[in-house]
C-alpha cells in the first residue's frame, strides 16, 4: 500500500468514510497521539506517550450538591436546580431599587424593592444650583451667537460676533458685491444660471493675464484644466474618458472613437500593437523569444517550446490486480493520475514505471471492466 512519508494536510477538509487500524492488541512502539481499536473488547485506545487510555471514560456516579436533586450512576442523569422563595420578575426601576440577599451557594433567597425618596431638606441652594444648570443648557453656535453666563448675577446674555455665519439658506435679492481677497464657498453643490462662466475677467485681459487660469479640483493631487500661453493650449494633467457614443473631432472631422481611427489618420509610428482580433499572417515565423513557436507545424512547435505529451487509457478486466499500460513516451519523467471513469475522482494506485515506455498500476483488489482510466504526462 502507498506510505505517506510526510504528515497529510488536509487544510480543515472532512475524512469521509475513514477506519482507525483494528487490532487484537496493542501496537507495538506507539507514539504519543497513535489511535487504534481493541476488536477483542470493542474499545477505542489513544496513547497518551506513557501508557494506552481507554476512551470509553470511568465516570461512576453524579452526586446532587446543596440545592440540588437528581444525580444517578447509570443511564441519562438530570441535576434539578431546587426553587427558592423568590418570585419570579423585574426588581429595580426609575424610581426604586432592588435588594437581594445571597445564600453561601451564591443563590438569590429574597428580592425586593426599594422607593427611591429625597427629601425636599436635603437639597441646599436650590436657586443657585437651577441658574447653573440654565447658565450649561444655553450655549451659542460658532460665528452666529455668543452665550455669556454671569454666575454671580445669575444672568445669560446673547450676542452676535463680529464674524457672522448663516446656518441656514440666505437670500439676497438685489445684486452681491465680495471686496475680499479670497473668496471661499464650501457648499457641496454650486448652481450658476448663467450658461457663460467667465474667468480672468480683469480690467485688461490678454493671453498674459490668463495664462495658468482654468480649473483646479482638490484631490490627493490637483486636478487641473490649465491654460498655458506658451503653447496657446489648454493642458490637463489627468485622463479624459469620453463616453463610448463620442469620439475625438479636430476641426470636425473625427480622429478617434471608441473603436476606429478616423479616416483622415493616413500615418503613424506605432512600435507596438494590442490585440489582433482578425486577419491572416503572413510574415515569417514568430521566435519563442518574441511570444510565438518559432514553427509552422504543430510538432516543430511542441519541440521547441518544450512541450509535454499526455497519454491516456483505460483500465480493469475485473481480475488483475496489476496493470501494464505502455505509452512509449521513452522517459521515467512521468506524472501519473488514476481517476474513476464513472464518478471523475482521483484514486490512488501503487505506480512502477517499469521502463522508459511503461508504467505498471498495482490495486488492492482487481479493478471492475474499464473501471478506471489513466493519465500520463511526459
């Protein structure tokens, strides 16, 4: 039979089906860990690195403790856990609080509530204590209102800073004039009805005065859309992605879409090429090194890429037990594979290649007609 001369992984998979090694005895030589069923006595055994332990267990009797019943030495056995005074509920609310008392086995023996109950004496400075709670509830908002609370008065005056925000929406109505240097709008959406935004709109605007303007979008990077007057264009510094319906135009004519260079591109200096999806070559050989087979047949090609060959067949008279099977592949650099030919799955064989053209499968019991088939690669 196959030994496994490592330990056998089998990545938290089920062993299906498996059988621990039946014995009349011990093994000889165990190792700690070592598994095997006693056939004499029908008893499972584990070695424990000193001596064989019966996983059968010696559990003899379960004894019920204080506050308990039940217990026995055969068969199923059930512990109760006795009742005590205590009613069954909720204790402890808003308003009160539970008290318990615990029993040495750490059980509940009586529950109760009890009314939670200040007395109107107990509370001093009561004016003080409600003008401080007033003063903490009534805080302003950043650059809109400013809260002062005066302890010793007792008052809470409001007021208006010097730099005001608007928290919610703002109209003006007649026209808005910012004198400022920086202008800053942080809403998440800017909506112009203007159809024309312009840019650069100084006293004298030429190339000069706008060269470097455009748009900028803030990312971990800038984003831009730049005009340069040197080279009189406009420069992005990102990808254009032109939805697949719209193509590239220069003076009208269309230079590129998403699948065809315009007819009016007549030349080019391409030096490589993607995908070749149609045609027919007709050039010399393509060499290994450059991506083909350096060949026109497909046996020069096998030869110079080094290929493998794969012999099949199939196996099982219902009597042998050792199968010859010859596939004059002329080398012992052979992979050998045995999988059911009904069910696809792998099985395992004693494999003997007996010489460079021949390889012998050896079964525990002689495999049904055409049982199995064979896969040989080299």
């Amino acid at each position: 039979m196959p030994k496994y001369l490592v330990n056998l992984d089998l990545n938290q998979n089920q062993l299906v089906k498996a059988r621990v090694e039946n014995l009349a005895s011990a093994p000889g030589s165990p190792v700690s860990g070592q598994v095997y069923y006693n056939t004499g006595n029908g008893t499972l055994y584990f070695y424990n690195g000193s001596a064989w332990i019966d996983c059968g267990g010696d559990l003899g009797e379960v004894i019920a403790g204080t506050g308990l019943s039940g217990g026995g030495s055969a068969g199923t056995v059930t512990i109760n856990l006795a009742n005590t005074a205590v009613t069954a509920g909720s204790y402890g609310s808003a308003t009160q609080v539970p008290n318990y008392t615990v029993d040495a086995q750490g059980r509940l023996t009586t529950a109760a509530n009890t009314t939670i109950a200040v007395a109107s004496t107990a509370v001093t400075d009561f004016t003080e204590a409600v003008q401080d709670v007033a003063g903490a509830a009534i805080v302003g908002t950043a650059n809109e209102v400013t809260v002062t609370y005066n302890d010793s008065a007792g008052t809470i005056t409001l007021s208006q800073p010097t730099d005001v925000t608007v928290g919610g929406a703002l109209t003006v109505t007649g026209d808005l004039t910012v004198n400022g240097t920086t202008t800053t709008v942080n809403s998440t959406t800017l909506s112009v009805d203007d159809k024309n935004l312009e840019l650069g709109s100084v006293g004298t605007p030429s190339d000069t005065t706008a060269d470097g303007g455009g748009i900028t979008l803030k990312g971990a990077t800038d984003k831009t859309i730049l005009w340069e007057n040197d080279s009189d264009s406009w420069d992005f510094n990102q990808h254009v992605n032109v939805a697949s319906t719209f193509a590239f135009k220069i003076n009208g004519a269309t230079v590129l879409d998403a699948t065809t260079l315009g007819s009016s591109v007549v030349n080019s200096s391409l030096t490589t090429l993607g995908t070749i999806a149609t045609g027919t070559w007709a050039a010399t050989d393509v060499g290994v090194a450059y991506g083909g087979t350096g060949a026109s047949t497909a046996a020069a090609a096998r030869t110079n890429l080094g290929a493998t060959t794969k012999f099949t067949a199939t196996i099982g008279d219902g009597s042998a037990t050792a199968i010859a099977v010859t596939h004059s592949l002329g080398t012992d650099d052979v992979v050998c594979e045995v999988y059911d030919a009904s069910s696809k799955e792998t099985v395992i064989a004693n494999v003997d290649r007996t010489s460079t053209n021949a390889v012998t499968f050896t079964f525990a019991s002689a495999p049904a007609s055409s049982a199995y088939k064979v896969v040989i690669i080299g």
